[in-house]
C-alpha cells in the first residue's frame, strides 16, 4: 500500500468534523449525501482523495471495495460516475478517514493502520470492516468519539 507518511491538512481541517469532506465538496448533511449518494459520485473524487492523503486509486479502489479493473474501465470509457452503491462505500470510508485522522493529528499511516486493525471494542472486526452496515459505521464513528473524548466503554 502506497500511503504517505503524513497528512497535513490545512489547519482550517483540523478538528472540524467536515474536513475531508468540505474539500472534496460532499456533503455532510445526512439527506444531502443520500442524494448525492443515490446519483452518484464523479470519479474525480478518487483522484482528489489520492492527491489529499497521498493514498493511491488502487488503494482508495481496495479499501472501499471497487475493483479497480473496473474502475480503469469505466474511467476510459468516460463513464464518470460511480454507482450509488460504489459512492456510499466511498463515502463513508471519507467520513471514517476523516474522523481516524483527525484522532491521529492527520497522520494518515496511522488512521489507516487504526482503520485496518481489530478493535476489541468492536468485537475484534477493524473498522474498515465495519463499514459495510450502516449499525458498523455507528459503531464505528462512535468509537472514534468516545476515545476522541477519551471515554471507552
């Protein structure tokens, strides 16, 4: 995995819960997203994602279950726009990234790693794997905050 060693944000990001996302100019508000979501992502957003964390697509493609051999192929034949489905995955692993990042002072190597190692307080799934379900990503979002406020449970 080709990942950068350091994410610096502007410091304008940091701490604010719509960093990534204000940048990549998704939505944060839940029935925004789900429209956005439904109509699909560009491709674009991958590209900018890569440059932002210095994550490659292939990677991005790994992380959010797309294939990448698909992804190419849908890119040459200038159909840019992911499915909603693709564009969901997507864009809860950015709200996760997010989150994982600003817990880590923007070290993406470190929210990366955090993302992709079991949790016990996740029943020992990483969270990248619970990103898959809706309750996951509760679970998920909620574990960053409570370590965040330093309050595990």
């Amino acid at each position: 995995m080709n990942v950068g060693t350091s994410y610096k944000p502007p410091k304008n990001l940091v701490g604010k819960p719509d960093g990534l996302l204000a940048t990549l100019s998704l939505p944060k508000q839940p029935i925004d997203a789900h429209k956005e979501t439904l109509a699909g992502f560009s491709y674009e957003i991958v590209k900018k994602l890569a440059i932002m964390t210095q994550i490659d697509e292939i990677t991005i493609c790994q992380l959010v279950n797309i294939s990448y051999v698909t992804f190419t192929k849908r890119k040459i034949q200038r159909k840019n726009i992911l499915s909603s489905k693709q564009s969901m995955r997507l864009y809860v692993f950015i709200r996760a990234l997010d989150a994982a990042l600003q817990l880590f002072d923007g070290d993406v190597s470190a929210a990366i790693q955090w993302l992709k190692s079991p949790s016990r307080a996740l029943g020992d799934e990483s969270p990248i794997l619970m990103l898959s379900t809706p309750p996951g990503v509760e679970a998920v979002m909620d574990l960053i905050g409570q370590i965040k406020n330093g309050v595990i449970s």
